[in-house]
C-alpha cells in the first residue's frame, strides 16, 4: 500500500492498430489488471512503427508514470524494431543474452535461425530483468520502470502474469454498477447532486441501447467500498423516482 | 488529392476505458474509415476525464495534424466535460445552439430538462459547424480542425458518416494479405529483403494461432497496387520455399 498511488501507461506499438487492421484488446486487459493492483492508469497512446515516435514517447512517459507498459514489436521480423527503441531512449546498447539463446535453441532446434536470435535481443545493464513467456519462450523484459511486452494477447498477458508481482501495488479501487431502463438525462441532475456529496467517487454514466430501450449503466469506482453503497442506494432510489426498476451489478 | 497526405490524430476521451470496463472499438472504426480516405492516422490516445488534460492534450494535438477526432464526454451528466474543455482549448465561451434546443425539445418533448439541453452547448463562433447526429439528435461539432463526436459506437459512427464529405482526402492507401501456417521467423530473412527491395511498401508480420497450428499473416501497404502485388508475390514464393501454402486475401 503507497499513500501516492503508483500510475501506469500503457504503449501500444503497432502500425496494425492505426490502420484498423487489427482490434487492440490489450489496453483493456492491461486497464482491468492494473485497476485490480490499485494502479492508476493515466493514458494509452497507440503509436506507429516508427523509431523517433518510439524512443520520444518511451523517455516522455517514462519520466512521468510510476510504470510504462509497452506491447508489440518484440518478434523476429523486419517491422519488429521496438528494443532497439527502448536501447536507444535509454542511451543503453543491445546485447544478446546467452540464457534466451539457449532456451531459444533447446525449442526451436533447427529453426532457430538468425531471425529468431533476434527475439534474444535485449538493452545491456545489470538491472534489465527478463520477463517470462510460458508460451512462446521468447521474452519481454523490464528496464528500470518499463515493461515490454508482446504485441499478441495471449503472450502479452502471460508474460503481464509473470512481472505482476513484481509491481508496488496501491489502494485497490473497487466499483459497482446499477443499471436501468431509463435516460440518462433523466436521472443526470440527481447524479450531479450525489457526485456532489460524494466527492471521494469517482460516478460514470454510461448509456447504452437493448432490445430498442434505452438504457443507463452508473458506474461508482472509489477506494472506500462503504462510499460505493451509499452512492449506488441513492442512484437506485433516483431510478426509482423515474419508475425504473434499478439492476444492481456485484458487490465491490 | 493532395501530395502531402492529411494527417489525423483519435483522442478517446473516458474513465471508462482506462479503468478496463469498457472495449473501445471507436479506434479500430475511425482507424480504417481514414485509412480509406488516404488520411493518415498517426495517433490515438486514451485520456481521462480531467479537465487540463483534455484541453492540454487538444491543443498540442491540433497544431500537430491535419485533424483531430475525439470521442466521449458529450452526454447529459455531470462526466461529460468535452465541450467546456474543447471551447476553453480554443479560448471561446460556450453557447447553447437555439435550433438544436428546437429539434431536442421537438424529440424529447417533456422530457427536454435541463441537463438534456445541455447537450446544446457548443462553443462559440461563427465557424462551428454542427454535425448531424440521425440516431439521437444531440450533435457532434467541428472547431477548425477538431471533430468532437459522441463515445456510444454508434452514434459516432453516424457522425463520422455526416462529416466524412468535409474530410480532405489523401492518394487511398491498399491493402493486401497472404496468411500460411508457417512461423513468422521462418520467412523473416525473406521479408527483410523484400522489404529492402520495395520501399514504397509497409511490410507488416502478424502471427497468431489457429487450431493449434502457428500461422503467420503479411500485409502489404502502399499507395501503389502494383507494387504490393510485386510484394505479395514475393512473401508468397517465400512461404512455398517452406512448404507452406499461401492463402492470399482480396485483390487490394
């Protein structure tokens, strides 16, 4: 527990997700496990494969959150030029390291080329620790406050498994939802009112259609789960005004 | 047409995102509607709901591209804090538009409170022009080069359909891809040269897992279609050299 919350960013390194080829689904991944850690994150930028945009936004939100997390352009292709970035922003050479090379090996036997060493490939310094890959061995690694990760889901959220308890975690932040068949401009002056009295909540509203109804999900996320109750019985008696019947999501 | 392409930049304006509730997929529409119409997107970020970050993050972002999109923030309740931070970005006062206060209070009827009203303000001057919203009437705007749109996928789709004629457009960028089972490490020797011999062309390698089975997909990007077909045919007698066999994808 910290009384400053640690924060986190996340960068999303990949021409993929610019051009709309691909739906990122990692910022949401990352997004739920931090907030389950009491990390806050402050803002994800996705940004193309280019070198300059790279190093100048590692340095810039390295210097400005607890943590960066970084996912995509760790494997063994021509596009894959994210540690060199992360050697150049942090003045540091790239070494291969032997025990990588050696895993890399005893898998891929025969394959294990010139271009799958690269994934071998990390910043120098004592302090850069490897990050496990249980899937496909190659690893990330964390380099003073930075974590790179794989671009592919399923591998970045492995090797997010294996650094997590690695990580200072703050308050946790809980949340329930109540939810209705209703506007949310009909029950938006009474939020305005509870958020008022309830300054230690943060209160979504979040809109939504179902079955040709219009529908109100609120959203109360604080660190004080008694805060939470009293928000969310007063949303519901605010529904209730309206004759909506009021959905409670689980407990925080 | 234009011979330097517009450029473009998605801010994704909400808590709900950061905190892991919400999948944003108005990234992955506007990243694929702008690659459509040959405007680069260079950037997406997803900020909080605080005030000096949004109206920070606007205005670094609208002197750095040909446009900006945001979403998010342009509801009823007390979270929606878009427009107050777009018009302080811009140094104007916020104003509520008489003829969408007319076609709110036409939809809603009694129902047209005072918090849905708010959904009226824009900010102020002569050259905000309203953007048509057909599902649900409240409007999106354009200030100079910043687009403001609602964050419900669908209704910023709509928005984006109104504007997208006021768009100026850059030469289209095509697409083609050719997917094997075949690791990306395998051809990666190959693609570095094809890459090397056709610099006009955005070679991408994406590899995933089907039925067990490690497959690879390569995309070629490029305002010139003859060129990505020199590409493809060139990935494509790379993977046949391993024995697999090249899937093509549709003509660019």
């Amino acid at each position: 527990m910290t009384s400053t919350p640690p924060t986190a960013c996340i960068l999303i390194i990949g021409d993929e997700i610019l051009s709309g080829r691909t739906q990122d689904t990692n910022i949401r991944y990352l997004a739920e496990r931090l907030g389950a850690l009491g990390i806050r994150l402050k803002e994800a930028r996705v940004i193309p494969d280019v070198a300059e945009v790279i190093i100048a936004t590692v340095n810039d939100m390295r210097r400005r959150h607890t943590y960066v997390f970084t996912t995509g352009g760790i494997g063994p292709t021509h596009d894959d030029i994210t540690t060199d970035c992360i050697a150049a922003a942090f003045g540091r050479k790239v070494v291969r390291h032997p025990k990588v090379v050696a895993a890399m090996q005893a898998y891929f036997g025969d394959r294990a080329n010139e271009a799958r060493l690269r994934m071998a490939n990390i910043p120098d310094g004592p302090d850069v620790a490897l990050i496990d890959n249980r899937l496909s061995i190659a690893p990330g690694y964390r380099i003073e406050n930075v974590f790179v990760l794989a671009g592919v889901p399923s591998i970045a959220q492995a090797m997010f498994e294996a650094l997590e308890p690695t990580l200072t975690k703050g308050d946790p932040v809980y949340s329930q939802s109540v939810d209705a068949e209703i506007g949310e401009g009909d029950i938006a002056d009474a939020l305005t009112a509870i958020q008022n009295a309830h300054p230690a909540v943060a209160i979504g509203s979040y809109p939504y259609g179902r079955s040709g109804k219009i529908c109100t999900s609120i959203v109360a996320r604080s660190t004080d789960r008694t805060e939470i109750a009293f928000v969310i019985d007063e949303v519901a008696a605010a529904m209730r005004i309206h004759h909506a019947e009021p959905v409670f999501g689980p407990a925080p």
